[in-house]
C-alpha cells in the first residue's frame, strides 16, 4: 500500500519533471483481450519500420493520458478503447518517456485495422518473445507478461 502510494507519487513527480523540461511524453497502448495483447508493426521512421511495438504517440497539450491513449486507438486502430491503468514504470525514450496503459476494447468496439502500421496481431504470453519489439517496448515485456499470465 505504502509502495503502491509511493510510486504513484513518483509517477506525478517524473511526469511534471518532464513537462517542465518541456520533453515530451508518449503514450504507449496495452490492448488486453482474451488473454492476448495487441502488437503492432511500425512503418516509419525508417529505422524503426518492421519492428514491433504498443501502439499510441504522443499526449497533446492539455490531454490526459487516458484520453491520448483512446485517441491514438482511433486514429492508428479505428477501434475505441478504455483505458484502465499504467503498467510498468517511465520508459525513456528519445523525445522524452514512454507510458503504458493497461486498455479493454469499449463494448461493441470495431475489430482493429492496421490504419498507420503494417501489420497488427493479437500475442500471447508465449509468444512475446517472437517478435522484434523496438528497444523502449522491450522493457516492458517482464510486466505484459505478467499482465498476460495472471502471475
Ligand atoms: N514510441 C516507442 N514505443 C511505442 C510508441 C507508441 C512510440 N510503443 C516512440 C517512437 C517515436 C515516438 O515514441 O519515436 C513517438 O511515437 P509515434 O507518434 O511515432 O507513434
Ligand atoms: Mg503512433
């Protein structure tokens, strides 16, 4: 209980830090149904085309991170999501940290569309470490896979 306080009040701190800093958070999406979690296949930058990731971008002046999430659902996945809670720590990244959130499709939500990504697919704890996942997402495998298994 202690920790679990502790830790949301380091989350507040990092994420007013890094306002204040003027650098940038991104919002990534753990998308959970039926014991699987959504993955999705970069298409750009160069660098990073191919690669796997959660998907999302970044939170826009004035957003809440719940509502960026949602947003970015719409506008890479055509599908409506909740989001329902973080997962894992900050995850540093080049414009600034990388969030995840914990989301469930909205009921009656469409199938997702690959809208801005090559490829989309549904994986299961077993097979989170078949993919190339792009550097900062692989950080957070230990927790999805957690997430994942119940464990
Ligand atoms: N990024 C890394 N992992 C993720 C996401 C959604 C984003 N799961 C990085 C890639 C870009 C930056 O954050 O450098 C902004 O993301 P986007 O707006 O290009 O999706
Ligand atoms: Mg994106």
């Amino acid at each position: 209980m202690v920790r679990r306080l502790l830790a949301a009040r380091a989350g507040v701190l990092t994420e007013r830090v890094a306002a204040l800093a003027g650098a940038s958070v991104v919002v990534a999406t753990a998308l959970v149904r039926d014991g699987r979690v959504l993955a999705a296949q970069r298409s750009r930058p160069p660098e990073l085309a191919g690669q796997w990731e959660l998907p999302g971008g970044r939170v826009e002046a004035g957003e809440s991170e719940p509502d960026a999430v949602a947003r970015e659902c719409r506008e890479e996945l055509g599908t409506d999501v909740r989001a329902i809670g973080r997962l894992g720590t900050d995850l540093p990244i080049a414009p600034g940290l990388l969030r995840v959130h914990r989301a469930e499709p909205a009921p009656g939500a469409a199938e997702p569309r690959a809208l801005e990504h090559s490829a989309l697919r549904w994986v299961g704890a077993d097979e989170l470490a078949d993919l190339d996942w792009v550097a900062a997402d692989r950080a957070v495998l230990a927790d999805l896979t957690e997430l994942l298994t119940g464990r």
